[in-house]
C-alpha cells in the first residue's frame, strides 16, 4: 500500500487508529530535545495510530513505508532513507525494519485515574525492574490480558524509548503507564480503592491461585535476584508463589508476569 511521501504518490487517507486513552510513560533516553526515538514495525506502527503521540518525524525505507498498515495523512513529516542510515540513527544491531520515528514522550497518566475507573482489570505494580526489555514484555503481557495499568517508580524503571518499546510490541501505546514517586503509598490507594495487593515471592508458602480473591487484583513483581523490596512486600495484604519446578530456582520477571495475568484472567469467580 503506498503512502504519501518523497517520491511516492499515495492518497490521503489518514492512518486508520483506535481510539485513544490517556496513557503515561516518561524519562529519559530520548533522541534530544525531550524527543522519543521509537524503531520496528509494531511499535512504530501503534505509536502512528495512538492520538495521543505528538510526532515529530518518520525516516523510513520504501519497504518499512509499505510494511505499515494504513495511510500516512497528509503532509505527515516523512523522509525516506536507506537501511544503513536508519541504522545509524539507532543502537547498534537494533532490528529497526525500516522505520525510525521520532516523537513526543507520552503524557503523564496519575494514579488515581486508572482506580477512578472501577472496572475491575488487574494492575501489575513493578518494584525496582529497571530492565527495559523486561518492563516491554510485561506491557505486551499486560495489553494481551486486558490489564487496568503497570505501575512502577519513577526514579527505578526504564525509560520511555525504543528498546522497551521494541519489546512491548505495541503495547506501550495501548496499556496505561503510571509512574509514581512512592510505590508504597501508591498500594495503599489501591488497598483504599478496593485492590487486593498480592505479592510474588519464591519463598511464599502459598500459591498464587490459592490467595486470588474474586474481586480487583494488584500484583506486585520484584527485580530479578533481589526480589521485593521489605517495604513493599509490607505492603502487600499476601505473598504468593508461582508453582514451579524445583528444577528451577526463579522464572525472569515478565514471565512470571505472563503466567500472574494470565492465572487472574482465568479464575473462576
């Protein structure tokens, strides 16, 4: 499908897109000027069909234009440039696929937006998982399961940018980010909206399933080997763990993720 640009003729259909939701998500690891340098299809692809991205610039192969699902509007900032120079624009032997786009950071999202809702949806709380591949493969598990939001802290999570946004696979653009300054005051206005705040901990002597009530959930994940902070695992009403094999003494954070969201979407209330 050909899209309006130098050298190509196209329509001017404007990229079809959902409709938008307030989304947060900030930091660092921008490409200057407080801009966001997101690269791939998919998570090129959704930031083009969020509304709420203010962008800036889209450099792109004629494949990676052709690769997209829709129509770039008119007049869309476009400039076509060769793989090798797209690979110039990001970290080394990033799989970019021909599109690089340069945007605004999302909007700042706060807390009590996502429990003003009500509407049930788990929320996984990260403490201190500051892996951007990990925070990315837990937005794709928490889109996948329908999650209400990540959380996590502002000053221990990854930034904003095209890494994570590699790994969300989209989802970045479609699951709410909230970052909070005090994680565990943060669980207490879950605790007050109606949250129960479940903690996964390995030597927990309960199993996640057993201690999954019927109504809202929060999950709450450590960082890989050093686990939940003491203050945060406080504040968790329970601790859980995933029953695995002895074989195994953990499971890498964004899976444990997976199988949490999964495990509250398929119980029986």
């Amino acid at each position: 499908m050909n899209r309006k640009g130098e050298g190509r003729k196209g329509d001017k259909r404007a990229l079809r897109g959902r409709a938008g939701r307030n989304q947060g998500g900030r930091g660092s690891g921008r490409a200057g000027g407080g801009a966001v340098r997101l690269w791939g299809r998919h998570a090129v692809e959704a930031a083009l069909m969020n509304p709420a991205r203010q962008h800036r610039k889209l450099w792109a192969t004629h494949d990676g234009i052709e690769s997209l699902d829709g129509e770039l509007p008119a007049g869309f900032p476009l400039e076509y440039a060769g793989p090798e120079d797209l690979a110039r624009m990001v970290p080394r032997d990033a799989p970019h696929q021909g599109l690089v786009l340069e945007c605004e950071p999302l909007e700042d999202l706060h807390l009590s937006e996502v429990l003003d809702a009500e509407d049930g949806r788990p929320i996984v709380v990260l403490d201190q998982v500051t892996d951007p591949h990990n925070v990315g493969a837990i937005l794709r598990s928490a889109a996948a399961f329908d999650a209400a939001a990540i959380v996590t802290q502002d000053r221990h999570a990854p930034p904003e940018g095209g890494a994570l946004a590699k790994s969300a696979s989209g989802a970045l653009e479609i699951v709410p980010w909230v970052r909070v300054v005090n994680l565990a005051r943060a669980l207490e206005e879950m605790a007050e909206a109606g949250y129960w705040r479940i903690g996964l901990a390995g030597e927990a002597e309960a199993t996640f399933a057993s201690v999954l009530p019927a109504g809202p959930v929060a999950i709450v994940l450590g960082a890989e080997g050093d686990g939940l902070r003491h203050n945060i695992a406080a504040h968790c009403d329970t601790l859980a763990r995933l029953p695995i094999s002895s074989a195994m003494e953990s499971l890498n954070v964004s899976n444990a993720a997976a199988i949490a969201l999964y495990a509250v979407a398929t119980r029986e209330n």
